[in-house]
C-alpha cells in the first residue's frame, strides 16, 4: 500500500488535524530508522457518535542496528524507498501526492527531525544508564536516530 493510498483511506473518516498525525507518523518513522512502519501499524480508532482519530504509535524500532533487518521504506517517498537518500524535493512530492503544502511539510519535516535530535540527546544517556545496558544498544540507536536526522536535516536544506 503507497503512502497516498494510506492517505486517501484516512481522508474519508479523519479530520485534516488528524491526517496531519498520519504526515507525522511517517515522518517519526524515517528520523527513528523504522523499516517495519507498514499500513498494519498505523490504524484509526472509531469513536461513539461516528468520531475517528489516528491511533498512538505502535511498533516502533530502530532498524539501522540490526543490520540482518531490511533497511528500505515499506511506502516509498516520492518512489524512493532508502531513507538517507531523501531530499527536499522527495517530500514535496510526497506533499503534492497527499494533498497538503509542500512549505508545510517541510517545516514539519525540520521540526520533527530538530525534536527528536534533542530529545534522544537529552534522555538517552539518562535512560541507558537506569536501564543498564552492557550491550550498549541504547547508545547504537541513539548515534543512529542522531544520524538519520542530521542527514535529513541537511537535505532539507539544500
């Protein structure tokens, strides 16, 4: 199922607020490095008197650690399917796909990437300590999260 498609699906029961969740969503998914982002983990929860909101996130893994784990996008951004090949152009046309403004997305795109950077900055080394981690793994999905969002930024601008 392509991205436009899971838009178009949502279109119908959502209001616009909501389909913005779903923007977001896919945009949290490429900064954290989630290859398993398929239309299964994104749903919507129907509500007394006809309501529809997105669901919370669900799912969620950073795939740039597991090497033996397909890397690719399970929807393509404008026919691209490997994340840190994603330029600016690649998500205005995925903007003009999903009937949204390409300056919107962008901003939404930078925002999102500047967020999680400095969030998995600021607790990281907090949660890795409390959470013991001789494997170092919270530390390897941090330096990938970091990565995936410095590059993204970058592309956004130039």
């Amino acid at each position: 199922m392509t991205l436009k498609m899971m838009f178009d699906a949502v279109s119908d029961l959502v209001s616009p607020a909501e389909r913005l969740k779903l923007l977001d969503a896919v945009i949290f998914n490429v900064l954290i490095c989630n290859s398993d982002s398929h239309a299964k983990n994104h749903s919507v929860l129907l509500g007394a008197g006809g309501s529809a909101r997105m669901t919370p996130l669900y799912d969620l893994m950073c795939a740039a650690v597991c090497r033996q784990v397909d890397q690719s996008l399970p929807q393509g951004i404008a026919g691209r399917f490997n994340a840190p090949d994603l330029r600016r152009a690649d998500w205005q046309t995925l903007a003009d796909e999903i009937g949204l403004s390409g300056a919107s997305t962008m901003r939404r795109v930078e925002e999102l990437a500047e967020r999680v950077s400095s969030t998995c900055e600021s607790i990281a080394p907090d949660f890795g300590h409390m959470a013991g981690d001789p494997s170092r793994v919270v530390e390897k999905i941090t330096h990938c999260i970091l990565k995936r969002c410095r590059r993204i930024q970058a592309q956004c601008r130039g």
